[in-house]
C-alpha cells in the first residue's frame, strides 16, 4: 500500500468527500485505512471500568483506501505516489522510496 501511518490524505468519495485527515491505522491485508475525524460511527458500549457510564461513543471506522488520495508535505497538494528504488552498497541498503508526481520530491515518513 502507498499510503502509511500518520499520513496527511484527502477524501475522495461517500459522505465526507473533501475532507482532510491524519491516518490513524492501516489494515494493509483489506486494503482499508482508519482516517481522523472521517466516516464517523455511533458505537452503544455497555457500561465498563474503562467507560463507566456506558452510553453511545462516536468513533471513526474503516474507509477503502482507493477512497484517499495522499496529501504531498512538500507542495500541499494532493498527489499520486511513484516509487523510487534507492539503493546504496549491497542488497541490504535498498528501500523504495515514494515520491510525489507533482513536485518530484520524497515522500518521508511523518515523525508521530
């Protein structure tokens, strides 16, 4: 998957097309992401030691990942990714690196 944790991506479609949101956890085996503040659920939880009152909880669910675009840190806008083999001395040193189709700069991990 091209896009990781704490990602900065844009909606693209359903009911919160436009939005803006931090990736919070990726399920890369269903190809589905968990954004900040997107695709919002109401989830009746009984009464625990962690939630004594109980109560309905608002949470955000999963959303396909076709459904996010990845938002460049360098240009701000949103952009396809390209990946890049970078190597360095031996087979050991080599990772690839995505890069942004806009600007052409490298897409680093954000720092949480």
């Amino acid at each position: 998957m091209y896009i990781r944790k704490d990602d900065q991506v844009l909606v693209l479609s359903g009911d919160n097309n436009g939005k803006k949101g931090r990736v919070l956890k990726i399920y890369p085996e269903k190809q589905r992401v968990i954004v900040e503040g997107v695709n919002m659920i109401k989830r009746h939880m009984r009464p625990t030691q962690r939630h004594p009152q109980g109560g309905i909880v608002e949470k955000e669910s999963a959303i396909h990942a076709s459904n996010v675009m990845l938002v460049c840190p360098k240009c701000s806008t949103p952009t396809r990714v390209n990946f890049q083999i970078r190597s360095g001395e031996g087979k050991a040193s080599r990772h690839r690196a995505r890069m942004c189709k806009n600007c052409g700069e490298m897409i680093l991990a954000a720092k949480a």
